[in-house]
C-alpha cells in the first residue's frame, strides 16, 4: 500500500506530435535525423519498439488515446466529435486528485473544414474533456499562424501564439510547470504539437540543416521519379520539425531539472500515427503499412531514486488504447471499467511480460476519409507477436507480411496458397478481435 501512496504521487507530461512515425529517430536507426533528447529519454528510460497506433488518423487517435476505447467505440473517423459524455482520462485524474492541463491541438470538436477555417473554431468549455486548464485550437495546418483559446483559470481567453507553433506551445506548458514547482500537487498534464505533419516547415535553422538530395530513402520507396522527388521534398522539412520538437523537450527537460519537478515526473513521448513518405508509393496516413502505424512510445524514467528503475527495449505490442490505461498505471492508479485497453506500467518495474497481455493488437480503419493521398475503402487487421500481420478489406483478405523475415513489407502473402494454413490462423484471430470489441465488419469467408 505504501508503493502505491508513492506511486500516486507522481506527475505525467505528455508530449506528442502529429505523423511522427516511429522510425524517424535517430535511436530507431534513421540516419537523416538527429534527436539527442528523444534518445536520451529512451535510453534511460521505457523504449516500447513496437508501439502501435491501431487507426493511422489523427481524430480518431486522439479519441482513443483520451478514453481507452477503440475508434468504433467513440470517435470512427476524421472530424467526428468526441462525445462530451463520456469520461477521459482528465477526469479519472482528477478524481485521483490530479491538477489537469491541456497545450495545443485538440482536433475533437468535430468541426468541418469545409464549413471554415478550424484554427479559428472555439471549442466550448464542456467540450474540452474536463481538463482544469486548456488552452488549444481544433485544428491548424498553419505553423506560423497559430491561435488558440481556452481558460487558464482566469477566464476564457483567445490570441495568436507569437512564433512557430512547436516552440510557443511549449513555452506555455514550460510557464504552467514552473507554477507548479512549489505548490506540491501532482499533475498531469499534455503538450499536443501539430509538426511533423504537413505543410512540412520548421524555423530556418533547423530547415537550413537538411537538403532533399542528401536524403536517404527506405529501401521501400519505389524508384519512381515522381514519388521519388515528393518524398525528399517532404522529408527535409519533416526531418526539420522533428529536430526542432527534439529540441523543444530539452527545454522542457531541462526546466524539469532546474525547478527540481524531474524527482516526481514522467515523461510519455509519442506520436499519433505516421506518414508514408513514399513507401511502397504512397504518402500520409491511413493504411496500414509500418511507416503509418507504428509510433514513438517512451516513458522517462528518471523519478524518485527509491523506486525500482527498468530501462531498455520494450516489445511488448502496446496499442493506442493502451496509452491511457499505461499511464494511470504509472501513478497506481486503479483503471476504469469503461477502458478497454491494456495497462503496461509493470514494465517499469519488471522486465516480463504478463498473462493478460494480448498477443496481437487489434487495428482498423472505420470510416475513410476520402482524402487525396488515402486509402478510401475501410479495413481491419492485426499484427501478432510472432510477427505476422494481416489486413482485410470488407470481404477480402488485402495484406499479409511476415515482419521478422519482411520488415519493409515488400512481399504480400495475403494470395498465396502456400500460406493458406497461416492466413486461416490470423483470419481467425482477427474475427475474435471484431466479435470481442463488439465491431461490425464482414472478413473473408474462405481466407
């Protein structure tokens, strides 16, 4: 019990990005980016390898990762609402005693593009999913153009960040921390950035360090002129904004050690899904390739010196829905009935795994966007820890990768009979996941 007192006490900052795919870090083996700060909190702390986001979208991502349910349980597609209803996260913290704060994009009112511009759209309070304080804007493609809105305890207030997005949205949780230095109280607390997603620009000094011909491409991205020049185009800004996001958590790290709050805090970095950059030809989100779905996931771990310390590689397959139920594990925080995901907080204290983990994690896409550049038919599939994936249109089996011997998915085995055995497998486990999550999609009947 007094583990758990200890536990309770501890504070979380979330730090995440927008279409920051997992192997663009330094640490993860890219060589056209360098993210110091990014690999020292993975080096000394939690790296989960194999983190997933189980819908490559930014709303319903951001729906799951508040309440622990899957997108066809809440938010099923882009621009769809968060019901204002449902309890997230923000409440069960602040029922623990927690003080609440949100920074940044929000992307959950439900706002329609098409009826204006979201950066100018205000999310009303009871929308905000109970956070104490939020301070934020729906959507915004615009870096250097970025307002928000919201109340910081005085009131509702709205004006125009002064600089490029990244950095001004962590001065304000920077200001927000340094409050915090004296008064005691855990919190937790979010830093939601949009770079890297596109239009693909960052301050000059970071753009000035990357050039399109000098990038290296994943072997991956077919020799095709067009996707070719596309794909480093946008790479050195994305490259670019990354750096730059490296370097605003040194700034927050590095007030996290002055005013001494490092001692009782953890840090979650992670992103909401990826981006193709010209992987097998396509680019953005929304298919379920591995530069699309597989996500940054790192928790800190330099807290309390009298906790037991774990640190390393962690390939446990920790899903989006998982984010929520991990973190309140991290504080001993009990979970929440209505939350589906998986708790993998013993991982800080324990390298193993446990008997409730599951074996694959469950991803779908439920409602397509019908954007340019996506893929416009919905999908379900699961990627298994013995490696395999396998993904389903409606009827038809669609992709099927063994990943420890096809890490770049270049051989589909979803049609070939010799692999009839294994695909029956995965279309069985697969129909397991739709039936257990209560979804509604119609697999193959002869797979």
């Amino acid at each position: 019990m007094a583990e758990m007192a200890q536990q309770a006490k501890t504070s979380i900052i979330w730090v995440f990005g927008d279409q920051h795919r997992a192997q663009a870090l330094s640490c993860s083996g890219d060589v056209n980016v360098n993210t110091p700060h990014i690999d020292l909190l993975a080096g000394q702390g939690l790296h989960f390898t194999q983190a997933t986001c189980g819908f490559p979208l930014c709303c319903p991502f951001r729906g799951s990762l508040l309440t622990g349910l899957y997108p066809h349980q809440c938010v099923p597609g882009h621009e769809y609402p968060l019901d204002p209803n449902q309890p997230t996260i923000a409440h069960v913290f602040k029922d623990a005693g927690y003080k609440t704060a949100y920074f940044g994009k929000w992307h959950l009112d439900g706002f329609h593009e098409s009826e204006g511009r979201a950066a100018l759209h205000t999310v009303p309070p009871a929308r905000r999913g109970g956070f104490d304080t939020w301070l934020g804007y729906e959507n915004n493609n615009s870096q250097w153009d970025c307002r928000v809105h919201g109340n910081t305890g005085s009131g509702e207030t709205r004006f125009r960040l002064p600089g490029y997005e990244t950095d001004e949205l962590t001065s304000l949780l920077i200001q927000y921390l340094m409050e915090r230095e004296d008064d005691g109280d855990p919190f937790f607390t979010v830093l939601s950035v949009q770079p890297p997603h596109d239009p693909y620009v960052a301050p000059a000094d970071w753009m000035g360090r990357h050039h399109p011909a000098e990038i290296r491409l994943r072997p991956n991205v077919p020799a095709v002129k067009a996707v070719d020049a596309i794909a480093r185009r946008d790479l050195a800004g994305y490259y670019a904004q990354i750096e730059n996001l490296d370097w605003n958590l040194g700034r927050l790290q590095q007030v996290l050690e002055t005013t001494g709050l490092i001692n009782r805090t953890r840090i979650i970095f992670f992103s909401d899904h990826g981006d193709m950059h010209g992987s097998h030809g396509q680019f953005r989100k929304t298919t379920p390739y591995e530069e699309a779905i597989r996500i940054p996931f790192i928790i800190s771990q330099k807290v309390r010196y009298y906790e037991a310390r774990k640190s390393g590689a962690v390939s446990a397959l920790l899903n989006h829905i998982d984010i929520a139920p991990t973190t309140l594990g991290l504080c001993g925080i009990t979970q929440p009935g209505w939350m589906t995901g998986t708790n993998y907080a013993h991982y800080a204290w324990q390298n193993q795994t446990e008997p409730n983990e599951p074996d694959s994690a469950y991803i779908q896409s439920v409602i397509p966007t019908g954007h340019a550049n996506s893929v416009d038919k919905p999908w379900r599939g699961i990627i298994t820890k013995d490696g395999w994936k396998y993904v389903c249109f409606t009827g038809i089996a669609w992709l099927m990768f063994n990943l420890v011997e096809d890490p770049f998915e270049q051989v589909n085995l979803a049609h070939n009979p010799q692999y009839h055995a294994e695909r029956k497998r995965l279309n069985d486990r697969l129909q397991s996941w739709i039936d257990e999550t209560k979804d509604a999609f119609i697999l193959p009947e002869n797979p």
